[in-house]
C-alpha cells in the first residue's frame, strides 16, 4: 500500500506563514484543524499535516518562532544599548504601532492575541512561548526605564516598575486598539502622549 505523503507543492515556510497569519486573527483554540488545511492549501490532509508539524500546537509554536523573527522584532531596540532609554521606548512604541496596523497580515500583536482562549487544561503549555516573549517585552521595557533613571534621563523619583508596568499596560492594549481598526495615525498619537506622560527629556 502506498505510503500518504506531503501533496505536491507543498511549502513548508510558505504553511508556517499562513497558519501564522490564522493563529494571528483567530487565536489558538478558535483556529481549527480544517480553517489550518484550507489556509495552508494545497489539498494537504490532516495526516500530511501532521507528518509535517506533529501536531496543531507544533504548529502554532513555530507560527509564533516566525513571528518573532520578524514582526516581532520591532521591540528589539529596546535591548539596543546605543539608543538612549526614552529612544528605545519611543521607538519601540512607535514601530508596535506602525506593524499593528499594517496592511498585508492581521492586525494587533500575535503575541498579545495569538494565544488568548488557550486555557483548557488539555492546552496549559500552548501560552508558554508567548507568556515568554511578553516577559521579554516587559523587561525590557524596565530595564530602559531604570537605565534612564541612573543615567538622568528620567526624574530620580520615578517609579521604575509601575513606569514599566504601565508602558506595558499600553503596549497591549494598543493591539485592541488595532484589532478594532484604530489608524496608524491614531496609534502614534496615543505614543505621542503616553512619551509625554514619562515627563520631559532631562537631558
């Protein structure tokens, strides 16, 4: 008996791409094994499938490796020691905003969307890598922060981790934004003042 395999065409970048793109809009759990055959196309089966990535969470945990090494990336200048700290948060801020509401995928944060609804016990480890690049986002956003503290840029008697906590708090909160149609525009006009709200550069 012939062995099923692969159907022909098949990409494997090209089906990590799209079941990014569906994990992205839906969420995990709300992504069904038929919406990730029908988006990665192809005629590819459920045992094809399968072969490839293991399991619907392999698959979703490589969706969010890809995302991470690309739209992801616009936080990574707050772990750039060459910017000075209100630089790197501005920046980063500014770049999440930008990428949420881009034409050309969904709109939002994967990392702040991809995995709500992943809370069943049978799903308890599908939040994991997620959980830790949001923690990577979070300590990065108070590592700038206490940065500019000891160097001047920031008042002395601020608050580092409610700073940071809050800067957070609005870093997420801009993928609702997003996800509910707010513009680039309107984005960078939240950034804007929430720069404002850190005080005036001291330097």
């Amino acid at each position: 008996m012939a062995q099923m395999g692969r159907p022909r065409g098949f990409d494997r970048d090209a089906a990590v791409k799209q079941a990014m793109h569906l994990f992205w809009e839906r969420g995990y759990e709300s992504t069904s094994l038929n919406d990730l055959k029908a988006g990665i196309g192809g005629g590819i089966s459920s045992p094809s499938l399968y072969a490839a990535f293991g399991s619907k969470e392999g698959l979703f945990h490589e969706a969010v490796e890809l995302y991470l090494a690309t739209h992801g990336q616009v936080m990574e200048c707050l772990w750039d020691a060459s910017l000075s700290p209100r630089e790197a948060i501005e920046q980063s801020l500014r770049r999440s905003a930008r990428m949420q509401s881009e034409r050309g995928h969904p709109r939002g944060c994967m990392i702040a969307l991809g995995a709500m609804g992943a809370c069943s016990p049978e799903h308890a480890d599908i939040d994991k890598p997620v959980k830790a690049a949001r923690e990577r986002n979070k300590a990065g956003l108070l590592a700038c922060v206490r940065r500019g503290i000891a160097q001047g840029d920031f008042p002395a008697e601020l608050d580092a981790h409610a700073t940071a906590m809050a800067l957070y708090g609005f870093l997420l909160g801009m993928s609702i934004m997003a996800r509910d149609g707010a513009s680039r525009a309107m984005l960078e006009g939240a950034v804007s003042r929430m720069m404002d709200l850190l005080g005036p550069a001291l330097k």
